[in-house]
C-alpha cells in the first residue's frame, strides 16, 4: 500500500467481478503499485443484487445503475466485468467521462465496436487494459524469452486448443455466452484466449482457414424455455502467421474431461515448448539433441521465474488462478499510472478481435481470409477489414 489512491468503480459481481475484487485487494499488498487501488463502488443489474455482493466483497457502495457509477467524480478507473454485450457501451462512456478502463475479454461482440472502443481509447489518450489473464503466468513469460531468446530455434508451427466442458452436457442450460448478439460462442468466449496467447507467443497471424460447429442446436434456459443456439460449440482453424511459421487453433466448450485445457506446442527448428493451463505452473521444454535420455524437461515455476517470488519464495509450491489475476491487475495499476506496462491495451484486444471476425468470416465464406496486404496467399477480396 504504497502509491495514492486508485478509486475503481467495478460493473458485474459474477466470476471476473469477484476475481477483481481479490486481485485489487492482493495486489496492493503483494507488489510495491504506483497507485493504490480501490474498489470503491459495486454496479450491478439492480440495486438488490450490487448491495448483496458488495457486502460480501466488502465493497463500501453499491449501485444498480452502472452509468451513475462512471459520473461519480471520484472514480479514476472503471472495471468492467459484466457479459460481452455491456463491454462496448460501458466503455466507451467511460472513457468520455475521463476514466481510465480495464475490460474484460472479449473486447467487445463486434469488430465495429472493438473499433469503436479502441477508436474512443485513443480519443482520450487515457489508459486502457483487457484481461487476458493467462498471458501474465510466469511460465508464459518464461515460454516468451524463450522463444524470443532463439532457445528453441526459429518457430516453425503453433498448435494451440483452449478446452473445457463446461457446456459439454446436452442439459446445460442456455446462458448470456449462447446469446449471438453477446459474442457467445466458443470462439468469442475462449478462443479469443488461444489466439492472444498464439499472438503473444509467435507474433501478428497473417491468415486463417476456421469452422465453427453447432453440435446442440437446442438448449433449455433457466426458465425451462427451449433456445434455439446459432452460436457455436467448437472453433477449429488452420492459421498461417506473419514470420512464416503456421498452425491450428481450436476452441471448444464441450471438450469433454478438459476442466481448463488451454493447451499449446511450439515447435521450432532446435526443439519445442509445451504447456496446459491445468498444470499451469510448469513448462515443458525439449532441447533438439541425440542420445538416448534426451526428451522434454519438465521446468516447475519458482521464485527465478517472473512475479511467482512476490507471492511465495519457494519453488514447486505452486500459485492459483487468482494470483495471475492478481498479476494482471498490477500492469493494470501501472497502465492507470502510465507507466510502462505489460497490460494489454484497447489496441493490442483488437489484433485479437480481428482474427476471430476473420474465422468467422472464413466460416460463412468457405475460403481463407488473409489479414495482412503482406500474406502471399491474399487477393485483395480477402483482406479482412
Ligand atoms: N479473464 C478470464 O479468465 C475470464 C474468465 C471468465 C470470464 N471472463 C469474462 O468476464 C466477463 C464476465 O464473465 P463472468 O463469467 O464473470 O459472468 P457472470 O455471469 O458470472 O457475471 C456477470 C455479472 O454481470 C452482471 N450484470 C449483468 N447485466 C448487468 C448490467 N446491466 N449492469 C451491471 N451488471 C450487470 C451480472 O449480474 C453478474 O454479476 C465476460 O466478458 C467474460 O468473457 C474472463
């Protein structure tokens, strides 16, 4: 508890909400911020619900009106943790009333509006960050200056699935996440996950090549109506990327048996990286060599590796989900601080909504998009715009 105040109006008191709330709170007492956040206001559907779930975070005020969260004079940041469709709105309000933004992924449930959320950001010069969570995992660091660091050779091909089953029921019910208008779908809702990882890892994808699956085209809501779902369960891609190298990207919310399985394999000209979030902190690293024991070497996270000494100085000891929450939130103090800042911008969350439009529009079209003037496979009918 170091820096002035950071007074953060938080929208949505579901998963992320709370999740925010914990990082805000560890993260001033885990690392040495700039500014010392708060979260000082709860927005949520309605007045009932905000009072319920500020009292059980310990948050001071509560509101069922998130546009009288933004106007409140004392606020610096908003945090929004609300379903795809509020991102944009909420934003973009936000941004107007001069505060600071850290928004949930996806950014937005269109391109249009991720263009105009990164069109408002940079209107108001002030600091936005979307949370890809599991880019801030020290062995993902690791995994970055490996790659970057020529350790594996030059990357040849990225295969990545982010795969859970949280939907893999029939009875699961319909949700906010089967609503097309909210960014539903598996794509939009994990997969935009696997795709800031393959770009955090190998760089800018140059084209794809995806399908999307609707494998329960009916499901039952909470009030036992039957939906019609348009959105997808399962993505899978083949994707070229700018620096030569391609691969495929896969998501899937009825993955069967995989709890949080995004999963990847870098392989390059002198070895290979692999890595799953179930087992998120280790790292798994093959050196190209002869001999009979030569394999992948399993690397376990320890305090040499990136913030994994802030929360505990042993090795193997092994930190949580919220903790990488609680690492993303200190690049979001330092983004709010403008400071240098490992946070992924407005800007940076739309490289990502580009190649999601682009597989979805590869989908309809039945043929490769290229994102890049540069891919040598584009004709200027298949730039994605
Ligand atoms: N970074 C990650 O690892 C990660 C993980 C899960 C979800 N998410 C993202 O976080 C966001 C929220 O997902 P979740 O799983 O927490 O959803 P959730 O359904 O658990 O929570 C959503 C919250 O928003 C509130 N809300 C709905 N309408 C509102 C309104 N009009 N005004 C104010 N609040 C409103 C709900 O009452 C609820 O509190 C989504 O964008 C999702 O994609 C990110």
């Amino acid at each position: 508890m170091t820096g002035a105040p950071l007074n953060i109006a938080l929208i949505g008191s579901g998963f992320m909400g709370r999740a925010h709330t914990l990082a805000f709170a560890a993260a001033d007492r885990t690392f040495d911020l700039p500014r010392s956040p708060r979260v000082t206001i709860l927005a949520d559907r309605d007045l009932g619900t905000a009072t319920a779930a500020a009292a059980s975070l310990g948050i001071a005020r509560a509101s069922g009106d998130w546009r009288e969260t933004i106007a409140d004079a004392s606020i610096d940041m908003v945090a929004i943790a609300t379903p795809n469709l509020l991102h944009a709105p909420i934003a973009i309000a936000a941004l107007e009333a001069g505060k600071a933004v850290y928004c949930e992924k996806p950014l937005a449930t269109t391109i249009a509006e991720s263009e105009a959320m990164t069109a408002a950001a940079a209107a108001s010069g002030l600091p936005t960050a979307v949370g890809f969570t599991y880019l801030y995992n020290p062995m993902i660091v690791l995994a970055r200056e490996l790659i970057a660091g020529g350790e594996i050779g030059e990357v040849t091909a990225f295969r990545g699935i982010h795969a859970e089953d949280f939907m893999a029921s029939a009875d699961a019910p319909f949700n906010w996440r089967c609503e097309p208008d909210q960014a539903g779908g598996a794509l939009a809702d994990i997969g935009s996950h696997i795709i800031a990882m393959a770009r955090h890892l190998v760089g800018d994808i140059a084209a794809v090549s995806g399908r999307l699956h609707t494998v329960y085209p009916m499901r039952r809501d909470a009030r036992g109506a039957d939906r019609a779902v348009t959105v997808d369960d399962q993505m899978d891609a083949v994707v070229e990327f700018a620096n030569g190298a391609t691969g495929t990207l896969a998501a899937s919310w009825i993955a069967s048996g995989h709890k949080m399985g995004l999963a990847f394999e870098v392989s390059g000209t002198r070895g290979s990286i692999a890595f799953t979030q179930e087992r998120f902190s280790e790292l798994r690293l093959y050196r190209s060599g002869p001999g009979r024991t030569n394999g992948f070497t399993t690397i376990c996270a320890g305090p040499e590796h990136g913030d994994y000494g802030a929360f505990c100085p042993a090795p193997g000891h092994q930190i949580g989900y919220n903790d990488l929450k609680t690492i993303e939130v200190k690049a979001v103090v330092e983004a709010a601080a403008g400071l240098p800042s490992a946070a992924m911008s407005f800007a940076d969350a739309l490289a990502v909504e580009r190649v999601t439009d682009a597989i979805r529009r590869s989908h309809r079209e039945g043929c490769w998009i290229g994102l890049q003037a540069a891919w040598a496979g584009a004709s200027a009918a298949s730039i994605s715009s």
